[in-house]
C-alpha cells in the first residue's frame, strides 16, 4: 500500500477548495466533503495539541532541552548539535583539499596541518587563596634562618623569600561538637566537690551558638537539604542532631532574620521594578482546612498554595549596580495580592513602579497601583512549544526577537542607562517589533493561520498582550523578561522537591524569612552563612536597627561593634 502522504492546508485554501466544489457538486455530496474537510481540520489541530501535551509532559518528567535560539533552530532543520558540527567540518575539509589542489606546488603536509591551539587559561585546579574560610598555619624552616649561611654553596646568604603554599583538606560534619570533661576533686570527710572551672567565654555560650542556626538555616533553606536527612548524616558522622531539635535551633533564632526582612520589605516597596510569580506549595494545615471545608460541603474560601517570589531592584547607590532583594511568601495569597502587601509601605510620592510578570490575572497588583509588563519569553516559549509543527512561522518569530534580545545584551555591555537604553531600543529594536506585530496580524487576515491551532494560540497571545510586551519601547527600565524571578523561584522549586512541604503556615513563615536572607545574599555577592551569624550574634541590635544589618551594609557595623 502506498504510503499515506501529509498535506497542510491553511483555512483560506480550504474555503476556495469548498467554494469551487459547491458549484459543481450536489447538495449531498457537497454537505458531505464540508464535514469531511471540517473533520481533518478538527483532527489535525486535535493532533497538534496532542502531540505539544506530550512534549511538555516529557519536559515534566525527564527535563527541558535549553530554549536557545541555536536549539530550536537546529531542531527545525532536523539537525542535531553533533550533526551541525561534523557537516560544518566536513565543509572545510573538502575547502581545505579544494585549496591545495588548485594551488598545485603546496606541499602535501598542509593538508595535515591545524590551525595553532589557543593557550590554555590556567591549569585548572584551585587556588589557595580561594580558601577563605581555611585555618591558615604558617611554618618556618627550624634549621635555617634568614642571614644564615647557604648550606649549599657555602658563600650566599639566605634571605626571606615567597612562601611556598600547600593546601590540605579534611571532612567534618556540618556540626561539630566538643566534648569538656572537667575533673572533680571531692573530700573524704565533708564530700564537698570541687570542679575544675570552665573558662568564661566558654560559659557564657550556650549549648547550640549562633553558627548552629546559621548553618541549619543554609541547608535547609538554602540547599534544599531536609532536616531529617541532616539528623542522618550527623548520626553516621557520630555527632548526633535530632531533626525535632534543628527546627528549635533555626525557630528560636528568628527574631533578628524576621526583623531583617521586615526591613527588605520596606526598602523593596521603593523599588522602581518588581519581578514577581508563583510556584505551587504544600502546607500540610492549610490542605487539611482545605479537606475538612469539603468534607462538609463548605466551599473553601481559597485552594490555591503557592510560594510567591518577588524580585525588587532598588535604586543603585554611589553609580554602583543595583541591589536585588528577593523575597518568598507561602499560603493562599498569589503573587499579586503579595504585591500589593509591600506596596503598602511605598512612599506615596513615588510614582508607580514597574511590575514584571506572566501575563495571569493572579500576578497583577491592582488598578493603577504599577506599571505591567509581561515577559516576552514567555510568549516566545509558545511559539517554540508548537515549532515542529510550524517550522517557517516559528523561525521567522524566533530569529526577530533574538534581534531584539541581542540589542539588550548591547545595551548593558556598554553600560547604558535606562534612558540610553529606552532610546536604544526605540531606534533598533522598535522597527523589528512593529514588522513582527504586522506580520502575525496578516497571518489571520489572509487565513494563513487557523485561530484554534498551536501556531494561532501562540499568536493570539502575543497579540493580546502586546501592549504590555513591549513596555520596555515606551518606559525607561522596563525588562524584557521575568527571567530573574523564575531563577529566584527555582530555589523554592528545589526546597519543595527535596522537602515536599511545610506541616504548618508557622514553618513556610520560617522557611521564607531564611530562603529571602539566603537568596538576596546570592544576588548581592555576600557569604550567606556569615551574614546570618553575624545576624544572630548581634540580634538585639539588628531588631532595635534593621537597616543597618543588612546583607550590603552589615560588615561597616560588625567593624564597628565592640
């Protein structure tokens, strides 16, 4: 049997097809070939769907090929990666043997010559002076002193030179402990006891010091590592740590962390730009409300738990580049009630910031409270979704906008302000946007595109919220992207993997105060386990004077402080 060939057809080529058939068809047959072309519309779209259902579904399940322009193309043309490189390499062979042909007199090794290697940058290993947090011992030679004699050629004299560095590793558990044993003397006749007495400074500590918490508090809430896997590990190591007794640790010392981000809170309302989003979350108290409202036939006042992340970019201080302050919300509230929350504490002569997110009705702040823009990546990842089946289409969207994202990339390797940016923007990138816009609205004016297909979702969307995609052409600072705050979401995504939930909203509270301080330490370059013992051993003052403890400021008072 002859194999079954493929045709696409657009709705404006189907339409001519019935218009011609119903002047030489009857009614019956005609009706007839009407439903049978509406049928292979229904299937081939209800395809399209599918076979775009099952690629997400194995994303979800087994990973996300990257999403660069360089992918995507690739696998339009039905090249793989190593495909491209061995035909790219085949082509210079045959140039290179085409070369010394012609040329006739070559010699012959130049067929076999390769073009000089580039040096190598470094040797690869580490460093010394990468190991900060390393105990640093100095050693000197206890035979040979600086002006003695050289043993070697009996004349010189030795004179102190660079030293010689060697750097040695050991393991410990992530919690150590140290055990005192103090002697004790006691009388024969009145059995008074007698011990031997510990130094102050060791008295005066308690059992678990601030390092404890801090460090706790960056496994757990920094590395996704959950407590009882923590409490494993110690037990196997022979410094034994309950799980029930870490979250004492970690609960007892909030106050100080708490009042910290209290005060990111405050400053992050200031912010010219907010990113925000949503990731889902378990709290197991609020699912079981949730199971014992339904059990009784109440409707629950919300279903939804989620984890919102929001990035604020402050005002950069002293032409220095801005600071990033991430913050984590855990229950009921979507991203944009949350947004609303802090912007409670804005200044109310600053005019509204600029809000980035996807374009749900969840992450909107409210009416007039800031000016929205949606991320572009996401409108471009839909296209992408469907570009298999719609190759032309797909190509002709991704190559305008990596245009676009190119003169952004420009815009901040020359250091451009948001001013020169906007400006930028305007003349190279505003043309691109404009052609795209009056491209995608031919599509459907001409029937080149069916609404209801992939490709026509795709398009839809970017045409529905182009106003707010392309805010970065009218408003200086506006981004592109949310790209920010989803890789800031990705550290709630990992915690939720490794941890599957909070048990109580007292815990998310917990988990988000740590994961804000931990993660905006990331962003501003600080070691977050220095910073939250720092925070820790000085809580009194951090609750009295927040904004002076943190992450970009709190080493000006640790120099200060007796």
């Amino acid at each position: 049997m002859k194999p079954v060939e493929i045709v696409t057809a657009t709705q404006g080529e189907i339409e001519e097809l019935l218009r011609l058939a119903k002047a030489s068809f009857p009614a019956a047959q005609y009706d007839l070939l009407e439903r049978m072309l509406a049928t292979f519309t229904y299937v081939m779209m209800t395809l399209q769907n599918a076979k775009s259902s099952i690629r997400r579904l194995r994303q979800m399940l087994f990973g996300a090929r990257t999403e660069h322009k360089r992918n995507v193309l690739a696998a339009l043309a039905g090249i793989e990666c190593a495909d491209v490189a061995e035909a790219a390499g085949a082509a210079l062979v045959l140039q290179a043997v085409e070369v010394v042909e012609a040329a006739g007199t070559a010699d012959i090794s130049a067929r076999h010559s390769r073009p000089a290697a580039k040096p190598r940058v470094g040797h690869g290993r580490i460093g010394a002076g990468a190991y900060e947090g390393a105990t640093l011992i100095t050693l000197d030679n206890p035979d040979l002193h600086s002006g003695d004699c050289c043993p070697g050629c009996a004349t010189g004299r030795l004179y102190a030179s660079a030293p010689r560095t060697i750097v040695k590793v050991s393991g410990q558990p992530p919690l150590a402990a140290t055990v005192y044993k103090l002697g004790r003397l006691r009388c024969r006749m009145c059995d008074a006891v007698y011990a031997a007495p510990m130094p102050a400074a060791l008295a005066a500590r308690p059992k678990y010091d601030a390092s404890c918490a801090s460090m706790l508090a960056v496994l757990r809430y920094g590395y996704g590592m959950p407590f009882y896997r923590i409490e494993a590990l110690q037990r196997s190591l022979h410094v034994p740590l309950p799980d029930a007794t870490q979250w004492d640790i970690v609960a007892a010392a909030a106050a100080a962390p708490r009042a910290a981000v209290q005060e990111l809170i405050r400053q992050a309302a200031q912010a010219p730009l907010l990113h925000n989003d949503d990731t889902p979350m378990k709290v197991l108290s609020l699912m079981a409300e949730r199971a014992r409202a339904e059990a009784q036939g109440i409707e629950p006042a919300a279903k939804a738990i989620n984890t919102s992340g929001i990035v604020a970019v402050l005002e950069p201080h002293d032409d220095a580049k801005p600071r990033r302050v991430v913050l984590f919300f855990t229950g009921h509230a979507h991203a944009g009630t949350n947004i609303e929350r802090i912007l409670e504490h804005r200044a109310q002569a600053l005019p509204p910031p600029i809000q980035m997110c996807d374009a749900l009705a969840a992450n909107v702040a409210g009416e007039c409270l800031t000016l929205v823009a949606n991320c572009l990546a996401h409108g471009r990842r839909q296209v992408a979704d469907v570009a298999e089946h719609f190759p032309a289409a797909a190509r002709r969207l991704i190559e305008d906008l990596s245009q676009v994202y190119a003169n952004d990339a420009t815009c901040r390797k020359e250091a451009m302000s948001a001013a020169q940016r906007l400006t930028f923007h305007q003349e190279h990138s505003k043309p691109i946007m404009e052609g795209l816009k009056t491209w995608m609205v031919a599509q459907f004016a001409q029937r080149l595109v069916e609404p209801n297909s992939g490709l026509g979702k795709a398009l839809n969307y970017l045409l529905r919220h182009w106003d707010k995609l392309t805010l970065f052409l009218r408003v200086a600072g506006a981004p592109l992207d949310n790209n920010i705050c989803e890789q800031a979401l990705k550290r709630a995504i990992l915690h939720r993997k490794a941890s599957m939930f909070y048990k109580t909203l007292k815990g998310a509270e917990i988990g988000d105060t740590y994961m804000s301080l931990i993660h905006t330490c990331g962003l501003c370059g600080v070691n977050p386990f220095e910073y939250l013992t720092a925070l820790l051993e000085h809580a009194e003052a951090v609750c009295r004077h927040a904004a002076q403890w943190l992450p970009w400021n709190y080493r000006a008072q640790l120099a200060g402080a007796p």
